[in-house]
C-alpha cells in the first residue's frame, strides 16, 4: 500500500485515549495488532498477521486503517502506523486478552523473523518467552544464532526459553548462552554460570573439559595465567577429536597473544588438530594467532597481511569479530595508518551492539591511544576518564590499566606530576608472567616521570615485556625511546641497548619512515650522536605522530655540542608544539638535577604579544607599551598573562631573562654569543627587590 497521506494540523480529528466499544471487530483487530508492533508498521504487516492468524477481518484492512486515521485512532508517519498516544496503546492492550496478545506477539515475530527483520522478531518472543508454542521456541533459537540480532539479545531469547532437557542438548544451549553472554560483555554472569556447572558436574568428562576450555577462552581478558591454566586442564582431560582442535585452537591464539614461550609449537599443534577435525571458527582463531606471532616479533606488515585476510563476514567468526576488528585497528595505530584507523574505529563503534559490547572497553582503549599518538592529550585524557568512571568495576583489567595509562601520561605532559604519582601509587602491578604485561603501558606512562626510579615494579614490568612480544611496544610510538630515556637515567644501559634493539628491528621490518624514526631516536639517545637524532627528527616530521617528534626534538637540543642557536630554536619548536597538544612543555623531561639550557616557549606567542613581550623586556611599564602600541591598558595586561602562561615565568625579571637568552641566542647565528647585558634585568628589576632577581635567574634556568 502506498503511504497515506498524513492528515493537516489544522483539519486533524480529536485523538482518542480510550477504547470505545462502538468500535467494529475490524478496527478493533487493527487496532491490536498496530498495538502489538511495538513500533510504527506498514500496512503489509497487518495483511501478513491477519493471513498467518486466519482471523482476516471482514472488512478491508486498508479500507479500515483509513477509517481510524480519519477518526483520530492512527497516525500515519513516514516511518509507518502508529496508534495517537501512548495512553490509547496502553488501554487497546489491556483491552486484548492475553491469550489474543500472546498469539499475536508471536505470529508478528514469525512474520518479521521471515521478513529479514531479526532484531524487532527478538524482541517481540522476548514478550512472550517462556509462554510459547513449541515452533516459537524453535525461532528463538534460530534467531539467537542470526549475527544481526546482538549478543546481548540473543542471550535473553536463550535464558527465556526452558532449558532442554537432554543433557546433550542443555550443554549445546548452555555453550551458546555463555558465548553470547560473554560478547555482551556480561562477564561476571558468564564465568559464574560456567563455574556453577563445572562444580555441578552433571556432564561427564568430556563435556566437563570443554566447559573448562570455555572457561579459559573467557578469563582472557580478565586474568590471562587463569585463562592458559583452564585451557591447561582442558586439554589433559577427556576430549573428542572436534573438542580437542577447539581447545588447541584456542589456546594457540591466546598463547601467541601473551607471548607465550611454546607459542610456535602449540600454533603448530592446533594446525594438526584443525586438519584433522575442524572446529567452528579454528580457522581464524589460528589467523589471528599467526597475526599475533608475527606481531610479538615486530613484523607488522606481515601481520596487517593475515588479518586482512580474514573474512569477518564468516558465520564462524562471530564470537571472534570483535577481536579480530579490534587486532586490526591495533595494527593500523602500530603501522602509522592513523585515518584507517580513526575511520575503522568509527565502524566498530557503529557496530558494537552487534559485534558484541564486550569489545567496547578495549575499543575505547585503542582510540584514547589513537588520541595520545597523534597529540590529542586533552581529549584522550577526557575519553579515558569518562570510561573509568562511566564504568566502574565492570571495566576488564587490561582496558582498565590502558585507560588509567592515558590519564597518568597526559598529567605528567602537563607537568602535574604530583597527580599522576598520586594515581600511580595505588596501582600495584601483578608479579609474574603473563598477567604482569596487562601493565606494559602503565609502565611506560610512569617512565615519563622526572624520577622514574619511583615506580621500579611497573617500569620492570615494561623493561621486561619486549622480550617475551614487541606488540605492546609497537602501539605507541614514542613509548620506545621514553624506554630507553628511563633505563638509562636508572644506569641501566643493558636495558635500554636490549630495547633499542627491539625497535631497530621492528624499523627494518616495517620499513617505514615513522619506525625509522623511532628507532633512529633510539640510538641517538644511547649514543649521544646528534646525527642520528638529525635522522629521527628528520623521518618524523613526516609522520601524523607529534609527540614523537616532539620528543625527538627536544632529545636532539639536549645533544652536546650543539650550537647555542640551534639548540634554542628545537627547543622553541619543541615548546610550540607541546603547548599546541596541550601538555607543559619541555619541562616534562627535565631531570631532578635541572638543566642550564634555556626553554622559551617563544615560538608559542602571538604576534602581538611578541610586541607586549620586547617592549615590557626592556624596562618599558604596560602603560608606556600601550601608548607605544596604540592599544588600551587591559590589552597590555590581558597580553602579559598569556605571556607568563606560555613561557613559564612569573614575574618581569623572569620576562627579561628569557628574552635576553632569545635575542642572545639570535646573535649567536651571525657571532660569538657575548654575556646577556646587565642593564636589561636591573631596567625590569627595578621595582624587585634584591634578592628576587638572583632567584628568578635560577627559576628561568
């Protein structure tokens, strides 16, 4: 039928709110069965009700739909029939009886079920469920299992329906229901119903190992040691040919995940199983443990080759999709792809009902490190936030420590390093492999503490990880080289040559200019050669990745040796580009012993205010500058506290000094660079007492 036409606003009859009985059985079955929908319907689902129910009404339905459009009963929109208000549906419900309701509930999810609209058929059964014919409970089934009704969706249909009573039968329903639960992010729920069944022991042992193999497919993300130890135990119990190839599968792909190290021999030992018997989805559990090996060596590419590979169309990888999407922007981060991956981060949050929620923490994860790659402190500190907060203890540990990482690095960028000490000292890292790499980021977030010896437990942590995978390492870029900062200010030079290394040979794997970079940086940083820092900030500046750059940058003005000139315009650049991510400036790597170099952030500033800062540097009050600058007095003083924000000084005196080293260090192109004139400070000093200006001097040191 074609649309009707919406009746005018200003002709429309009086809507209705109650159930007259004037009403014909016709109008009144519409009615009921627009009512039922639930959401606007089109004519074609009445006709397809009615057809299905045998009670066609006497009268025409479309005929009888114009008729209560015109009486005020129906609305025709342009998404479909809807009854006037919701108070009418209420009372046309309560007026249906139940057995009529519950009959027509589940002939529209039939009829949706057929009409390629699984999601709205779930729904309906979920009204209706546990009260049903035999034939409803068999579309439940058949739709828990359709990928567009979400995981969350089908664990209700599955938990609403009875149990089967066979015990084949309950252990497949019980296996789907966990699954499902499992990628609705229901965790807790999956694990404690799995190990009430495991206690129970009503299976036998075959079936009790594969609930143990589950059991470790789902701790995961939660404790790893836990998930390789159900796995373990699966394995040495019991098990069909079909069961074995699952849990070997399985336990390949988490091993090479963790890093494991039999990884190679169990990804072989899956591949043999998998032969023999295939399992559902083994196939690309062994992509994905492929991908992850590769990974753990550095070799990017060849991992972006196998996870493009994989058909995540695949009904078998429906409880891997997920996983697989998120591999697969990890890799892209890794690789420098910063639009695929905003762009395929964008897609998987689109999708995540379906894909299954339990992915969402780590999806989070991975765009507040997209954030943190690219120099979007400020929103990836505020995405994390939301998430810890927004979430609460539900959080997985891993996404929780990632999230936690990101807060704890933008607060040491700001230079609120009292913050971020405060977060980390109640964080105690896990001893002992594999739960302890959960906390690799965390540890390189706390090296970019001034004193990064207070936190021993997590940097050992991140010292330690790159030799049993690189993965963790490979994320974000600049982690590598704030690494080896942090193992050489603690006189561990074996460390850091052992993670220069790691970075050298993910550079010649991935032959890219952001890795060449990286690991350029490296060595500059363990050689002190100012060429191969050269190199680094070189290859960066043609990356997405500022902070890197940055870093190297200010890595390359701290080289010996340097010219004074150079040295202050990367220092000037470095400051720029850290003020424009929002984060405190070159002060973030000063040590506890300070430094002597200067560090305006000069090139921060406004033209205008370049003009307030001159001429307030050389003596002149702010009234004088605004005379001179033909602007108002408030300008002058709204212009100086930017000033002072921007270049880290408090006071005049502090002003002079820094400006004095910038127009020293102007000279210092063209001649020798001659002491910074006394006149200029004692101009500024004048109203300062005398014992400031020796302690400002320090200060702008």
């Amino acid at each position: 039928m074609s649309q009707l036409p919406e009746t005018p606003l200003t002709n429309r009859p009086k809507m209705h709110t109650g159930v007259p009985s004037s009403l014909t059985t016709a109008q009144r079955w519409v009615l009921r069965g627009v009512a039922v929908a639930d959401a606007p319907c089109g004519l074609w689902f009445l006709e397809a009700v009615a057809e299905r129910t045998g009670s066609t009404p006497d009268e025409p339905i479309d005929a009888t739909v114009e008729e209560l459009i015109a009486r005020g009963f129906l609305v025709d929109t342009a998404a479909g029939l809807r009854l006037a208000s919701i108070a009418l549906r209420d009372d046309v419900l309560r007026d249906t009886p139940a057995s009529v309701r519950q009959a027509l509930r589940e002939t529209a999810a039939e009829v949706l079920a057929d009409a390629g609209r699984p999601a709205q058929a779930a729904r309906q059964l979920l009204r209706v469920l546990p009260a049903v014919s035999r034939s409803a409970r068999a579309l439940a089934t058949r739709l828990a299992a359709d990928p567009a009704v979400g995981p969350s969706l089908a664990a209700d249909l599955l938990l609403a329906a009875p149990a089967p009573g066979p015990a084949d039968e309950r252990l497949a329903w019980l296996v789907d229901v966990a699954d499902n639960l499992y990628l609705a992010g229901r965790v807790d729920h999956t694990l404690r119903m799995l190990h009430r069944e495991v206690a129970a022991d009503r299976y036998g042992p075959r079936q009790r190992a594969m609930l143990l193999g589950r059991l470790g497919a789902y701790y995961a993300t939660q404790r790893p040691s836990l998930s390789l130890t159900y796995l373990g135990r699966a394995l040495n119990q019991e098990l069909d040919a079909a069961g074995r190839s699952w849990t070997l599968t399985m336990l390949a792909s988490l091993a090479a995940r963790f890093g494991h190290p039999d990884a190679a021999e169990l990804v072989a030992a899956a591949e043999r199983a998998q032969e023999r018997s295939p399992s559902p989805g083994g196939g690309i559990r062994l992509a994905l443990a492929h991908a992850s090996r590769a990974t753990a060596t550095g070799d990017l590419p060849r991992a972006a080759r196998i996870l493009r590979e994989v058909d995540a169309g695949e009904p078998a990888a429906r409880t891997q999709a997920v996983f697989l999407r998120v591999d697969r922007v990890a890799n892209q981060i890794a690789l420098g792809r910063y639009v695929d991956a905003a762009t395929a981060l964008d897609g998987v949050a689109t999708e995540i009902d379906t894909l299954g929620t339990v992915g969402q923490p780590l999806v989070t994860a991975l765009d507040c490190v997209l954030r943190l790659t690219t120099g979007e402190l400020a929103e990836a500190e505020a995405r994390a936030r939301l998430a810890l907060t927004g979430r609460g203890g539900a959080l997985p540990a891993q996404a929780r420590v990632d999230l936690l990482a990101t807060v704890v690095e933008v607060l040491l960028r700001r230079g609120e390093v009292a913050a971020a000490r405060d977060l980390l000292a109640d964080e105690r890292p896990v001893v002992g492999w594999p739960d302890d790499m959960q906390w690799f980021r965390l540890g390189c977030a706390a090296a970019g503490d001034p004193e990064p010896g207070r936190h021993a437990a997590l940097l050992e942590a991140a010292f330690a990880m790159p030799d049993r995978s690189m993965a963790p390492l490979l994320l974000v870029p600049h982690h590598g080289p704030r690494l080896v900062r942090a193992a050489l200010t603690l006189g561990d030079r074996h460390r850091a040559e052992a993670l220069a290394d790691h970075l050298k040979r993910a550079a010649g794997l991935a032959d890219n200019a952001l890795w060449r970079g990286v690991a350029h940086q490296a060595d500059g940083l363990l050689t002190g050669d100012p060429a191969a820092l050269r190199a680094a900030v070189r290859l960066l500046r043609t990356t997405s990745a500022r902070p890197a750059l940055a870093d190297a940058l200010y890595d390359l003005a701290r080289s010996p040796g340097l010219p004074s000139a150079e040295t202050f315009d990367l220092l000037a650049e470095a400051d720029a580009m850290y003020t424009r991510m929002g984060a405190g400036g070159t002060r973030e790597h000063d040590g506890p012993a300070g430094d002597d170099v200067c560090r305006p952030a000069v090139a921060a500033l406004t033209p205008a205010e370049v003009r307030v800062a001159e001429l307030l540097a050389v003596g002149m009050t702010k009234q004088e500058a605004a005379r001179d600058l033909f602007v108002s007095f408030h300008t002058v003083d709204t212009h100086l506290r930017s000033i002072y924000a921007k270049l880290g000084v408090r006071n005049r005196v502090e002003l002079a000094l820094v400006w004095e080293s910038r127009t020293t260090a102007e000279r210092g192109r063209h001649e020798p660079v001659a002491p910074a004139p006394h006149r200029v400070v004692s101009a500024v000093a004048a109203g300062s007492s005398s014992s400031e200006a020796p302690r400002s001097a320090r200060v702008a040191r």
